[in-house]
C-alpha cells in the first residue's frame, strides 16, 4: 500500500568503497570485480525483485545469496514503501535512486577517501527531514562496509569490533588498514570524537555519511529511526551519538550479527543507547541452500534485512511464510543459473 | 502493495523543453520560470504526496492545481507500484528516479533540440524490456510537452491537433513554432515517416524519446503497454507505430481531454489502431475550487491522470472517493498556501 503522507517508509542507501577491493575484507559479490555491481543489483532486487540492469543476483564466493532476498522476501509478503537512495554507486542500476551527491569512496588507506561526505550529510539530511514518514528504517548495501564501520568507530574514540559477512571475521586484517588510515589522515583513535562528519569523511564510506545524514535529519522532524542492520548501523548510530542527538534510536539486526562474538553488538548497542531488536529468520530450519549459507555464518545482514524481519515479526507474520518466499525469490534468480559461483547449487 | 514480480506497474517520465519558455505555451507552471520545477515537483507528489526538494506545489496562473494530485489520489486509495524515470529533468527532485541518460530539451525552434533522444531510447528500451510488470501504464510530465508533442506529429507525416493545458488552445502558435522547427531541421511534414528517433530527435522532447523507448522494450517483452494521457501519448503511440510495431497498444485519457473539440485525440486513437479509454473524475459535481479549474477547461490531463483513474474505474473504485482523495491533497498542499497563484483559493 501506499500510505497516504506517513507510516512506515524503509530507505535503503546503496554505495561503494574501493576498500572493498582488498582480498578477504568482504564476501559480498563473488569475486572482488563484481562486488562493485552488488549495491546496484540489491538496489533493483529490493525495488523489483529481480535484475533489471545488472546481470547478476549477488553471491558470496561460496554461493551465499544476498540478504537483499530476504529484504524483498518481507517487502512481498508484508508490503512496504522502499525508497532508494544512491549513496555513492559505482555502476548503473535499474532501480530509482534519490541523490545526494555522494561519489564512490576511496580505499580508507587513503588521506581523503570520502570528499562527498559533507555534502552527502547535508543532502541527506534535508531528504530525512522532508520524507513523509511515521517511521523509518533505514538499511545499507557497500561491499567493505564492516572495515569503513570500523575506521568510523575508532575515529571517533569508539571501542568494540565489527562483524563480517564472512564466517571468520578477518578482524586483524580490519584493525592494520584502519591504522594504516588512520595515520594517513594524520588522526589518532578519538581525535574525531564529537566531529562525525571529520570522522566518516577521513575513515568511512558515502553510504555512512548518507544514513547519518538521514537519521539526523529524520530525527529533526519527529520521524522515529531505526537503523536497520548490523555493525555499518553501529557506525551510524555512534556518528549521529557524536553529533550530539541523545533521543531514542532503534537498531534492528539479524540473530546472526547479534550472535556474532566477534563482534558483539549488544554491548555497542547498549553504550550507544540504542534500542535494540534482534530477529531470528529461522534459517536452521530448513535444508534449503541459500539458508544453510546463512546458518553456516556468511552475510549475516545487509540491505536492511535485520529491519525488514523486525518488521514481518511486528506484523505477525509467521517467519515460515517469509522463509518460503526467500526461497522462491532464491529458485527463481539463483537456482537456475550457471554454475560458476554455485558450489552449494542444485 | 508490492507485486512479486508482476502485476500493474506505473512509470512516469518527467522531463522538460525549453519550447516551455514561450510565453502562452503551456500553463503547466504559475510563470515560465516556476515550469521548469513542474516536473521534478509531479515526481515527488506521485511518490510521497508531498514536496519534499521542491517547495511549490505546481499550479496554473490562476491556480489549477497539477494533475499529479488525481494520480497521487488514486494511488493512495488502489496502490500500485510506480517507478519515475528522469526524462530530462531541469531541477532537483527529492523522488527516486531512474536516469536514461536523457537530458533537458532546447526550444525546438532550434535544430538539434533533443541530442539525447537515442541514447535514452536505447536506454529506455532496455528498461522496458526488463521492468517487471504484466501492464504498464506510462505517464508524462513536461510542461511544453503538447507543442513538442505536435512537432513530433508533423514530422512523421501525421494528422491532427494537440490539446492544451490552456482553456484556449493557442493552436495557431504551436503551428508556427513546429513550422519554424521544421525549417531549422531541414524538414518538410512527413519526412521524418517511419523515422522515430530522427522525428522525436529533431522536432521532440526527452520525455517522448525515453516514453517510446519504454514502450517498444516493453511490447517486446509481452508487458502489456497502456498510454497515461492525452495528445503527448499519441505521439509517443505515432513514434512506436511509425517504428513498425503494429499490435495492441492502450491509450488512457481523461474525458476533458477526449471532450476537447480543438485537438479530436478519438480521430488520432482511430488513426494509430489504439485502445481508448476515457475516465470522467466526475469533478463537475464537486464545487471544490481545484476541481473547478478542471471543469473549466484548465489542464485537462498529465502526470498518468487518465491512467491512473481508469485504473481506479477498473477497480471499482467509485469516483466519489477519488475525489474526496484529491480535495484532501489538495486542502493540505495548497489550500493554506500564500495567495500569490490562488486568485481563486479560500
């Protein structure tokens, strides 16, 4: 339905980085080339439930689907307004995108990897404060997103690790290319605490520097927020913390990142006052392929998967019916198709 | 709702020509310089209901509001999915849109107004063909449009008058202009026939380019093809008959435009082998000062207004609701709004 002027309205901000480009930071696309091509094909997915003008459902190197299935899974079953916002792509979509001006960020190791950041906050913000909306949940899709999420953090003097769309988090590897970033922006951890803006320009992404623009803007015109996603929305939530708002802000995510120890959400949340939500898809119970991948570990979240559970739940809609759409919109786009990336395929 | 992949969706290509500029031309806009926000403000109230970059909702000098309220009406009360698609805007839009590489139009007096015209074709058709939809039901916005339109008409060697935002047709203006853009493009009447792309190119709009392109992609890929409007859809039917496509092809108009003895769009129908349908909004039996300025004869159609209500007559949906729908947008957009444009407001 369309909601006459208000109701819930999901945004979903779809960008890159060149940071993910660094082999084993990210498993969302098959291999490093294509995953410049995931944020536009999630964009289309959640807009359409199917390519338009990308050529590929993304898929990690093992054949993971992307949580962009689940998203769209929800908004067939549930029905909601999706808007998209272009938060930095580095290829064409099909789906509609508002701008705000964001360009592709560089590879964190870089002294200036975000010069859109300031002017993507300030687009976005005013795009926050105009939507009609009751409430918004809003989502992310950048390969590399977890690494940006960290420089963020650690820029603004934040503890706590992020989690990973790859079953074993390469933590270490995140830690030495935020350092390395770091000490190219001439910043130690804490030197952009309360300055968000300072912090994602130099150490995160287009993608963060637009959802923290949404979520500051949205807040300023009544309009409830809830993060949708994982440790990317942990960023965010620390960078609208760091610009000063204290009022209520939701954090919705997967029982995968919430379960994830290595990275441990719960106590981000909870220092960031967040108001957290954590839904289980019951993935575990089915045998289906797509879901085994999730069970087993990768993606875990993205594309405002944690959000648009959270929402079906609210709805009661039984997660089973969400499961078989997934599975479906999988069979449709995946089951078929070649075998390349598919070890797991029929 | 969101349709798994399929179901009725709505494009509306929002584009604009300097052929606008023209004082007398078109009333889609209070004065020449606010036309060139119509557009981007059409595609922001068909998405959301509201303004949300632009800050005027578009009217005529004296007042009529944009037809983009009837459309916004009946979507929210059928729902149904629509996507917009940047047809050349001049302005920036807060709506999520999708680029064809279409870029503003020049005054067609000149001699190559539309550079773009092939390239979003191209683009459009792919689109076309990819959207997934049963039935697609494609609308304009582009104030200027029915001169461009008339110009596009004459090009290919094809009869008849166009319609007019204005009570008064200036139909002896529009022939003029075509007749001087004729000339500047080396063109006699008819010798662009069978020439689409060099037609809409020479003598056209972005938008008519990007709506022809839509619609032979779509017809290619077996989505039914339902025209939103009046004498700008029956060019872009000229364009796609005059491309060799010869099946079933809708055209959707209001009755203002249909009952409108200057431009005969039931002649043109007959002519182009279209499928014609005509809604009545049943405004004449409303004293509500926006539907006035339609019953007298003010901007007629626009912005999928014909399609969007025989979608609503479809549905059993009685106009009486649509109406109280489109009284209710109207009362909260531009019923408290500064009386600069409202000599005929509260």
């Amino acid at each position: 339905m369309t909601s006459p002027g208000g109701g819930t309205r999901f945004a979903l901000v779809a960008g890159t980085t060149e940071t993910a480009s660094r082999a084993g930071i990210s498993a969302a696309g098959a291999d490093p080339e294509l995953m410049s091509v995931t944020p536009a094909a999630d964009a289309e997915l959640v807009a359409y439930g199917s390519p338009v003008r990308t050529s590929v459902t993304p898929v990690s190197p093992s054949g993971c689907p992307t949580p962009a299935l689940a998203t769209r899974a929800v908004r067939e079953v549930l029905g909601f307004d999706a808007t998209i916002v272009d938060g930095g792509l580095a290829e064409r979509t099909g789906a509609p995108t508002v701008s705000v001006g964001a360009r592709p960020g560089k590879d964190i190791a870089e002294q200036d990897p975000v010069p859109t950041a300031h002017g993507a906050f300030a687009a976005a913000r005013q795009l926050g404060q105009a939507l009609p909306a009751d409430e918004l949940y809003l989502g992310e899709t950048i390969p590399g997103g977890t690494t940006t999420a960290l420089g963020v953090l650690r820029a603004l003097g934040e503890n706590g690790m992020v989690s990973s769309s790859l079953p074993e988090n390469p933590t270490e590897q995140k830690e030495k290319l935020v350092t390395q970033g770091l000490k190219a922006s001439s910043l130690s951890p804490g030197d952009a605490a309360n300055e968000p803006k300072r912090a994602v320009r130099r150490m995160g992404d287009p993608v963060l520097a637009t959802l923290a623009g949404l979520t500051a803007g949205a807040v300023e015109s009544d309009t409830a927020v809830t993060l949708a996603g994982g440790s990317q929305c942990v960023a965010v939530a620390a960078l609208v913390r760091h610009g000063g708002y204290e009022g209520p802000l939701g954090l919705a995510t997967t029982s995968y990142v919430a379960n994830d120890e290595s990275a441990d959400v719960r106590a981000s949340a909870h220092r960031l006052d967040l108001d957290l939500t954590v839904t289980d898809p019951g993935f575990d119970r089915s045998d289906h392929v797509a879901m085994e991948r999730f069970v087993a570990g990768e993606a875990k979240e993205g594309v405002g998967m944690g959000g648009a559970l959270a929402l079906a739940d609210r709805a009661g809609i039984p997660m089973a019916e969400v499961r078989d759409r997934f599975a479906t919109l999988y069979d449709d786009l995946i089951g078929d198709a070649p075998a390349a990336t598919a070890e797991e395929g029929p």
